[in-house]
C-alpha cells in the first residue's frame, strides 16, 4: 500500500506469516522517491511485483533440502534486492533524460529544416528580383521623356521593388543572426497601421486577468489566517464540486441560472459521492444515483456549499468584482435533523457484543477509538489526529495533548479544543499506551486519509456500519460517545466543577468574563485527572485486541 510520509511517498507490504520469524520483520517499507500520486503507484506496482519474487525467493531457500538459509544469507539477498531496486531508478531517471534529448534534437531538425526553406525562397526570387531592378531602370529612362503613363508605371513599380527588397533584408539579417522561428497561427496587431477609430487597443499590460473561482478562493480565503481550517476544507469542497460540473468558470460570468442548475445537482448527487474513490465526475455520479435509485446527499449539505460560495461571493461584491450575490436567498427545505443523544446502558451492552468487521482500519484500532471516546469524550477528528508526540506526562500523569499540527494544517474545531485530556486508568489498563512506536507519527497509522487530508471520514463510515449490524437506532452515532461523557460527569455524585467539565471536553465557558477565561486556561491536571476518573461504564466490554 501507499503511504505519505512528510511530502513523499513510501512502498508499505506486509511480510507473509509463514517468512516473518526468517525475515526477523512483519513489513517491508521502502520510499518511492517521488511526490507524485500517479507516479508512485506504478513504481509501487513494480516493487509489489519485485517483493513477491524476494517473498518466493526466502522461501525456496528455505525449503531447501540441505539446509535452511541463515539470517546473513537472508540480509545478503535482501541488500541485492534494495540495490537492483535503485538501480532500476537509476535506469528510468536515464530512460527520462534519453527521451529528452530526442525531443530537443527533433526541435533542432525542424529548424534546419525551416532554414533551408528560407535560403531556397531567397535563392528562387533572386532572379525575379533582378528583373525588376532592370525593368526599373528601363522605365528611368522612359520616365525622362515626361511621359505621365510611364511616371505612373515607374512609380508603381519603384514601390513594389522597395517593399520586395525591405522583405529580403529582413529575412536575410535574420536568417544569419539566429534560426527562424515558426509564424504564430495568430498574427500580432501591426503597430504601424492606424488603430479602428473609437476602439483603443489593448496592450499586454492593459487589461488584468479575468478573475475564476479558484482564482477568487486563493486570494480571499485560503490565504486568511483568521478563517479555520474547516472552512477553508470546505469551501475548496464545494469550489471542486463547481469547477467539476462548469469548469473553473470567471465569477462574473456566474448568474443565478448557473447557480440553480447547481443547486440542482447538488440535491440529485449520491450521499457517497467524495467518500469513494471511483474517479467518476459530478454529472456521471448524477446519472448513476438516477439509474440506481440511489440515497442523495442532504438539504443541510446542499445549505453548507452555498453557504461557502456565499461567503466568498460576499467578499467579491465588497471589492465590487461581481454585480451581486448569487448564492444568496435560495431555500433548501431541510428538514428536521434526527436529535442526537447519548448511549443507554443496553445500547453499549449491543455495541460491545458486535464484532468489528472491517480490514481497515484494524479491529484493534477501532476498539481503541471507541474506548478513548467513552473515557474522554473527545470528537472523532481529535482521536484520529493524536500522533505519539501528543502522549506526554504532565505533572506525573499521562495525557493527551489536543493541539494544532503545523505540519499538517490540523487544528481543534475551537479555541477551547486545544486542550490537555489525562488518560483514563480503564484505556492505559487495556493497552492505550502500547500504540506508541518508536519513529511513527499518527498513533493509528492504519486510518484510511482521503485526498483532502481528512483522516476521521473513513472511520466515521465504517462506525456507521457498525451501528447498523448491532441494530442500534440513527439518534446514536459515535459523537453519542461524547453526550454521553457530558451527561455522565454533570450527573455523577462527585464534586466536579462545572469550569472543569468543559474544560476537559472542550467547551466554551458559560460566562466568558475575563476572570472565567483566566481561570480556565489555569485548571492543573489533578483536577482534570478527577474529572476523567469520574467516568465509569456497568454494560461498556469492549477490551483491545494485542494484534
């Protein structure tokens, strides 16, 4: 499988069980060198090919008959396979710079070619040139004799030679300076001739370039600091989903009718559309969610893109770059959401006795997910954004540290978000802190991350599913773990602060007076790790698998 680590992408392949104890390792991991997606998959589909052979090749030195390879052997046939692997690199890299040669060499035949047609045509008009010169002397002489239809004649003739000549020159001059380059399909306007009355030309610095919608977003949204994360994701969502179905279109060309038949996609779009990657585009998708009697996405979906359009369009008609808000006014008739509440005792009972059946991510890493969320109460995103660096002791308790990821563009939903959650006694009994490995970054480096960076929208997925298989009502979803969480420590018989329980889930303070913010930036972990201790299941069963 493919993996991107930092801005490059690295070869990942499982060691088959039955080589793993001569191999000494459960996976082979290998960079490919490149950051190009397209690229990377095919060297990944070489290096799959390549490591199958090595996989054939240990175990037939295994199963050898006189003796079985030693670990050196193994090593030796292993550092080979690395270096033909390079070299193989090495021989495509060459292969690219051979290629490029040939094109430029081509460039440079077509050239010749052009100037040798050039010193043919000089040589052909030659002699008519000649002629001309002749002639025109002859007609000097006529001209002597003040005859006014030989004037008229010589005149004409004079000129003709002068253009031919002009024509010559210039082609003569460049010819020996530099080679000919081929005449543009399009002819520049000439500057000597008058200009239409009324119509001023425009030069190439004259008039600036039309401003598109991808255009418009990366001058007035993605570079603004002050807008969050979320919404710079999803303005670029619905900006895709625009330039899918118009193309990257000039904001001043956008009208309301151009708006509505969006609109009206959007409402025949399959819910999954996003969540798979079929490569299809919005249109296709359409006709498909028709032919198959597909669910479509929601009203509140549809609301959310035109609420991004909008706001862009706002800004635009600020700076007055278009004549009015488009995405304004339109009405969705979303309906009533479905109100989502916590787990009941039984429902968790359900939950804890279906089996996870999905390969990715790993049994393992999903019950490990569930269990952070009913000891902590924090949001999916969170979880699935931990990396080991953000496991750390504070105060001589083991925490999760909830904060921006420079690297990535990740942030909390809120300010309040950034946050420190101690680890509950229940997750470290059942193995949280197992997870860490030395030179990983992502805690469950198995989430399936979607194109846009989103590393939660997979898993989200398959909970859903899971939910379904223990015949669990829609009002409960994995965000119920967090109600749950909230009504559980604001009930409980323990004298918890108000200020501490929001806190640990993130919250926004009640009364945001600047004693109250003050004082809740200051909140030490002791209180916090009381807050989480104070969270306790009765039907909650659902242990970490070890592998």
């Amino acid at each position: 499988m493919l993996r991107l680590i930092g801005s490059r992408y690295h070869f990942r392949r499982a060691v088959p069980k039955d080589i793993q104890p001569l191999l000494r390792r459960s996976e082979i991991s290998l960079s490919l060198d490149t950051s190009a997606k397209l690229e990377a998959r095919r060297r990944a589909a070489q290096l799959y090919d390549r490591t199958g052979q090595f996989f054939d090749k240990v175990r037939a030195m295994s199963d050898s008959k006189d003796r079985p390879p030693t670990p050196d052997e193994i090593i030796t046939f292993y550092e080979s396979f690395v270096r033909d692997t390079e070299s193989a690199h090495a021989i495509e890299m060459r292969l690219l710079e051979l290629k490029h040669e040939r094109e430029m060499t081509e460039i440079q035949v077509r050239f010749l070619e052009f100037n040798n047609l050039v010193t043919r045509f000089l040589s052909i008009i030659g002699p008519y040139l000649a002629k001309d010169t002749e002639r025109l002397e002859t007609m000097r002489k006529i001209v002597k004799k003040d005859l006014p239809e030989a004037r008229a004649e010589a005149a004409n003739l004079a000129a003709q030679v002068n253009l031919l000549k002009s024509i010559v020159v210039d082609i003569g001059t460049a010819t020996k300076s530099e080679p000919i380059a081929p005449v543009p399909l399009t002819a520049e306007p000439d500057p000597r001739k008058p200009s239409t009355p009324g119509k001023k030309l425009a030069s190439s610095g004259s008039r600036s370039k039309p401003l598109t919608v991808s255009m418009a977003a990366g001058r007035f949204i993605y570079p603004d600091t002050n807008r969050s994360e979320d919404t710079k994701r999803g303005t670029r969502k619905a900006l895709d989903l625009f330039i899918d179905a118009f193309g990257d279109m000039e904001v001043e060309r956008i009208t309301g009718e151009t708006a509505g038949e969006f609109r009206d996609l959007l409402f025949r779009l399959p819910s999954t559309h996003g969540k798979e990657r079929n490569g299809r585009s919005i249109r296709d998708e359409v006709a498909r969610a028709e032919s198959e009697k597909l669910e479509t996405i929601s009203a509140k979906t549809v609301k959310n893109h035109f609420s991004r359009l909008s706001a862009l369009w706002a800004l635009l008609l600020q700076r007055d770059l278009v004549s009015r808000n488009v995405w304004a006014g339109w009405d969705y008739h979303v309906t009533k959401k479905v109100e989502r509440r916590c787990f009941s005792d039984a429902e968790l009972a359900q939950l804890s006795a279906t089996l996870w059946a999905g390969r990715t991510p790993s049994a393992r890493t999903a019950a490990a997910i569930i269990n952070i969320a009913a000891y902590t109460g924090m949001r999916l995103g969170e979880i699935c954004n931990l990396r080991c660096a953000d496991i750390e002791m504070i105060e001589g308790v083991a925490c999760f540290q909830i904060r921006p990821h420079s690297e990535s563009g990740w942030s909390p939903k809120t300010q309040a978000g950034t946050r420190i959650v101690p680890i509950h006694p229940e997750l470290i009994a059942k193995g949280i802190l197992s997870f860490m490995k030395p030179d990983q970054v992502w805690l469950f480096p198995d989430l399936i991350v979607t194109k846009t960076g989103d590393r939660s929208a997979s898993f989200s997925q398959a909970f859903a599913r899971l939910r379904s298989r223990a015949g669990l009502p829609r009002e409960v979803c994995f965000h119920s773990f967090r109600h749950t969480v909230s009504t559980k420590l604001r009930n409980t018989g323990h004298e918890l602060r108000e200020i501490w329980i929001d806190r640990l889930l993130g919250h926004e303070a009640t009364h945001r007076s600047q004693g109250t913010m003050n004082y809740t930036s200051a909140i030490d972990v002791p209180n916090l790790k009381r807050v989480v201790e104070a969270i306790s299941y009765e039907t909650l069963d659902l242990a970490i698998p070890e592998r």
